[in-house]
C-alpha cells in the first residue's frame, strides 16, 4: 500500500513538472492568451509607428517643401531690387514701392534686354554700393513685352546672372488690343522662362496666369489700369517678401 502510494506521489510530481514545462514553452513562442494579444498589440504598435514615422517623414518633407517655397518676409540686411519696363514704372507710381531703404525700382519706359545689360544690371550694382548696410540682394525682373524674340538672348542672361545672384524672374503680363502684341506670343515666351526657372531652381512668379484668370484692365492694351498694378504688387510681396497682408 505505502509502495503505491509512493508511486502515485511520483506520477503525480513528474505530471506536474511536464505541465510547467509545457506552460514555459508555450508562453515563450507567444502561444497563450494574454501572450498571443500582448504580442500581437506590440507588434501593431510597431508596424504603427513605423508607418507614423514614415507618414511623419514624407509629411515632414512635404511641409518643409510647402514652407521653403513660402518666402520667409525680408531680413533687416536685405534689399529688393525690382528691374523691369514701363510696367513697373506705372506699378512704382501706384505703389510706391521704392522707398530708398530696402525696397528699390530700376526701370525704364520701352527698353529690354540690350537696356539690362547696358543700364539697368549698372544701376542695381550702384543701388548694392549706396547700402552697405544691406548685405544681400534680391533681383526681381521682369522684362520681355517690348522685345519677345529676344527670348534666348534672355535666357543666357538670366543664366549667368543666377550664378551669383539671388534672382527671381516674373512672367509677362497680358496685353488687351495693342499693335505687334498677342497673348500667345507672350505665353510662349512664358513657358520657356518658366523651364529655365525649374531648371536652374530659381523663383518664377506666374503673374500671367492670375491675371487672365482674375480679369484684367488696360489703359491702351499694353500699361494697366491702377488696380490691376496694386494687384501685381500684391502677388509680388507675397512671393517675393513674404508679407501676405
């Protein structure tokens, strides 16, 4: 009997130690109830963060590229150049621009691109001499309206000038009724200022488009009418000086 019970105890251990062991084995290859969820919740969390972490990155790029193209609103050491045709002598007695401080005007009623190379590049380089308190320059030019076949004399200039200049070129803006002038010629000297602007990383501010989608007035189908000027200046210090006001 005492024998008997011996072996009984003994089963009865060895059953035990065969259950624990089972249970530790199970446990480790996550095959228990609360092992399997709090694996399985684990390995969510970090397939969800990682997918966060690489939304995250792509929203990251995605806003930094949506900011740098935001122009940060002008430092205290820099000054705005703006050079163009008759265009932006009317805009400059609309607006005011030029206010002999940080913001300047070189331009000149009927001229082009033998006027920017001849004149115009001099006097901004006078403008960065007299202010030496300005320590770096943004050129903004528009040009073209009075010379549209000059368009690949342009676009060698506008190249060189990109080495060491911060440059902005804008479009050419609309014209009405107005002889030896038409719409699609101005677009097609557009678009390719636009791809030398895409290639060479530089700003294109597309006045154009906003123009003949909003609407647009002349006074004699070349110059505009003041609002339409006030609205130009508009778009340019927003894309230009960062003032969105």
């Amino acid at each position: 009997m005492k024998r008997m019970v011996q072996v009984l105890l003994l089963i009865l251990f060895s059953i035990i130690i065969m259950a624990g062991s089972w249970y530790i084995i199970f446990e480790v290859l996550g095959g228990g109830s609360t092992g399997t969820t709090g694996g399985n919740t684990e390995y969510g969390k970090s397939s969800l963060f990682g997918t966060d972490r690489g939304s995250g990155s792509d929203v990251s790029s995605e806003s930094t590229e949506s900011t740098t193209n935001i122009p940060q609103p002008l430092s205290e050491d820099t000054g705005v150049i703006y050079i163009g045709d008759s265009r932006f002598v009317g805009m400059n007695d609309v607006c005011h621009i030029d206010n002999g401080t940080n913001r300047f005007i070189v331009a000149k009623v009927g001229q082009g691109l033998s006027w920017l190379k001849r004149d115009g590049l001099v006097q901004a380089q006078q403008i960065e001499a007299s202010h030496p308190e300005l320590t770096h320059f943004k050129y903004v030019i528009c040009l073209g309206v009075n010379d549209l076949v000059n368009i690949n004399d342009y676009m060698e200039e506008y190249r060189q000038l990109a080495v060491d200049h911060d440059l902005t070129l804008v479009s050419v803006g609309p014209v009405g009724q107005y002889p030896g002038l038409s719409n699609e010629e101005i677009e097609g000297f557009n678009s390719q200022i636009k791809a030398l602007c895409e290639e060479l990383q530089i700003p294109y501010v597309d006045d154009y488009t906003v123009l003949t989608t909003e609407g647009y007035e002349t006074q004699d189908g070349l110059h505009y009418k003041d609002a339409v000027y006030e609205r130009i200046y508009q778009i340019l210090k927003q894309q230009v000086e960062g003032i969105t006001s």
